[in-house]
C-alpha cells in the first residue's frame, strides 16, 4: 500500500505536499531527505546565495524551483515545519543522521523567519541558524592584547597603522600572487594528502577575483572538483597564501566537499549531503575546520619556515622578517574574536556603521580599506562572523584532545566525513 502511493504521487507529479500529507506516503529518513533537498532548492530561489553549493539529482532541483514558483514565504516554513515532525517520527531510525536534519530545518525555520521581516538579536539569529549561541565578550577585555602587540611593533601613530605599515612589507605584487598561490596550496595538499586520501580524480581550478566582501571562497562544482577563487580588491599579504591554500583547499573546505559527497552522498545514497544550505550548522563545522586545518597542516614554525625558504622567494620578499612576522600573526588571533562583538554591536543596533569600522580598525588593527570591507561582510552575511572564530575553537578543542599527529588527523576526517553537528564537538 505504501509503495504503491508513493509510486502513485511520483508518476502523477504531484505536489510535494500532496506526497508528504498523505498517511503513510513517505515513512523513511531517506524519503524526508528527498523532500528535505527539494525544500532548500525552493529557499534557495527566495534568498540569493543562500544555497552554497548542490551536487545531486537535476530532477530534486527542478522539484526545487516549482515548489519556490508556487510557494510564498509562509507557505515554505509549513512546509518545514511538516517535515521537522516526518524528521522526528521516523529518528529512530538513524538517530544521527536525523539529529543533522533536524538541525538543518531549525535553522531553515530561523532563515524564513528572518526573511520574513523578523529581528532576530545576533546571539538568536547564530542560535538558530549555526546551532551555536556564542559568547560576546566586552571590547575593553582586549585591551591588554593590544598592548602586548604595542611591544611588537614599536613606533609613532597608531597601533593600527603601525601594524598595518609592517604588513604591508609582506605584500604579494599582482603579477606574483598565482605562482605563490599555487605552490602554497600544492603545500597544503601535500601536508592533507599524507594523512587523508581523496578519489584520485579531485582538482581544483583557481580564479583570481574582484568586487567581493570575503578574501577567498571555495564553489564547490561536484564531482570532486572546486573552483577556489581569491579577491585581489585589497593588496594579498604572504601569510594568506598558506592560509587559503589550507582553509579553501586542503585539508578545507575542498577536503570536506569531497568527502562528504564520496563518503555519504554517493556511498551511503544520503541526498541531504548533495546541497549546503550557507546558514545553517554545517557552517560551523565547515568554516571551523577549515581555519583549524591551517595549524593542523603546519603547525608549529612550519608554516613560518616554509613562508621564508619557499614563498617569500617566490613572491621577491626577504625572508628573514618572517619569523617576527608570524610571532605578530599570532598575537593577532587573540584579537579574532573582537569582530563578534563589533558584529553584535552593528547588528543589534548598537552602535552604526562608521562606529563599527572604527572599532575595526581598532581592535582587529587593519586600515579603513580593510576595516570597510570586514563590516560589509558583516552587513552581507550577518551572524556567519562567528564560524570562522568561535568553529575553529570549537574544532581545535576537540582535535587536539588526542596528543598524536596521526590521531589528530583521523579524528579532523571523521569530523569532516560523518554527519557532524556543533554539539557532537567535544572537548
């Protein structure tokens, strides 16, 4: 009876609604997972960008876009209201796999109310969108960080200028940024690939970019390939290249695109792996894995050795600088979370627009170029700030729980090869 209703809705095309409503139609994570596809490709058609990259079946998208052609807002969050309930009556099935989708569709929820017109605080909107309520620590509490950095780079005028002069050292000239950039992720990749195997098949290409909010960004094309594109608007420093070659590529968002798409959605038939919403739990994992990777790739002075033997030559930069160099990267992380609280602040209404690039100047000490384009950032994708500082402590935390490099690295794949929820980090 079941079976023969299913084939009964397919071969009459009818609505995803019909299908899902009717009793018994479709009783199975695998069959929400269908629907769950069909119902981000129609949100995906509501707000631009936000489907981040799909690798399945042309037929679930076309499904995709005539549910959004005939579906308002309001009638799409029932929808993923409905399915949350099919989610929940068929868990047990495979209780992990339906705890990610059932993360997956509350922050579905949480998107279609925001495009709805509802103001979310920044700490609800990360909530529900990321799974993560993040800690918003007070901008003073970075102050001792800021004079520790007064140490490093001595001088008159501001702290910011001053280490944004002292960068500027480093910068990659035009005509040099791909052949460093291309060495650098051939590093990352050789560094991955010593402890994670991907299908021999895997390649990237690799676009140089303008006009754009972020500094590089991984579209991930299906079939183990990416194109890994990197925004020239603002001059590209020597640390960059090590690490878009590692958050973009390997051991990152590359790694992570491939695996899940051999390991679950061709392996295991799971159709939810073969789109990535952009606002959603997977977010946390992804972005955080991705900037872990880069000290889990080279860890320690490896990174900094390798910058001075190999790219600074390529780039015609001395190399001796860059041991200090990397010393005053370092403490700069220990700023990084600084932008959460500038972004809370922005978003929340706290403070306006010329106020949070001041306070980016500050407290991330970057010009106003940089400081501009990191608040339009903020003002394009909002609470997403927080995956790239609060993921990687959250990934960090739990990898490095194992002391041995290769355990490390086997607990990084699992991580990013297994249905994995920011509630499943520990540590």
């Amino acid at each position: 009876m079941q079976r023969s209703l299913r084939a009964a809705c397919l071969a009459a095309t009818l609505s995803l609604a019909a299908c899902a409503t009717a009793p018994g139609a479709r009783d199975s994570l695998s069959a929400t997972a269908r629907d769950y596809v069909v119902l981000q490709m129609a949100i995906g058609e509501k707000e631009e960008g936000y489907i981040d990259a799909f690798t399945g079946d042309p037929a679930l998208k076309a499904e995709g876009l005539a549910l959004a052609a005939r579906s308002d807002l309001p009638a799409l969050a029932a929808r993923v209201a409905q399915l949350r309930a099919r989610v929940q009556a068929v868990s047990a099935e495979e209780p992990r796999r339906a705890a990610f989708l059932a993360a997956q569709l509350t922050a579905a929820a949480t998107r279609l109310r925001m495009l709805q017109g509802e103001k979310l605080s920044f700490a609800d909107e990360a909530q529900g969108l990321f799974g993560v309520r993040p800690e918003i620590k007070p901008l003073a509490s970075y102050d001792p960080v800021l004079a520790r950095i007064e140490t490093l780079v001595p001088g008159s005028g501001t702290l910011a200028d001053r280490v944004e002069a002292y960068q500027n050292r480093f910068t990659i000239s035009r005509d040099k940024l791909e052949p460093v950039f291309r060495n650098a992720i051939a590093a990352c990749r050789t560094a991955s690939g010593q402890h994670i195997t991907l299908p021999s098949t895997e390649q990237f290409d690799l676009a140089f970019v303008t006009g754009k909010s972020w500094s590089g960004y991984n579209y991930y094309q299906g079939n183990y390939r990416s194109r890994i594109e990197i925004n020239t608007d603002l001059p590209i420093r020597l640390s960059r290249a090590i690490d878009l070659g590692c958050h973009e590529g390997y051991p990152g968002h590359h790694v992570l695109n491939v695996l899940q798409e051999e390991k679950l959605a061709k392996d295991k038939g799971w159709a939810e792996f073969t789109v990535q919403p952009l606002f959603s739990p997977q977010s946390i994992i992804s972005e955080g894995s991705a900037n872990f990777g880069i000290d889990l790739a080279f860890p320690g002075q490896r990174k900094a050795r390798y910058e001075a033997a190999v790219l600074a030559p390529l780039a015609g930069i001395d190399g001796s600088e860059v041991a200090r160099y990397d010393a005053l990267l370092d403490a700069l992380r220990d700023l990084g979370t600084s932008r959460n609280t500038i972004s809370q602040q922005f978003l929340d209404g706290q403070i306006d627009e010329a106020e949070a690039i001041r306070l980016t100047q500050k407290y991330s000490l970057v010009g106003e170029a940089r400081a501009r384009q990191s608040v339009s950032f903020t003002k394009q994708y909002r609470s997403y700030v927080i995956n790239y500082t609060i993921g990687r402590d959250m990934v960090a935390r739990d990898v490095d729980r194992f002391s041995d490099d290769a355990a490390r690295w086997r607990r990084m794949e699992q991580l990013l090869s297994e249905p994995t929820l920011p509630s499943d980090l520990q540590g």
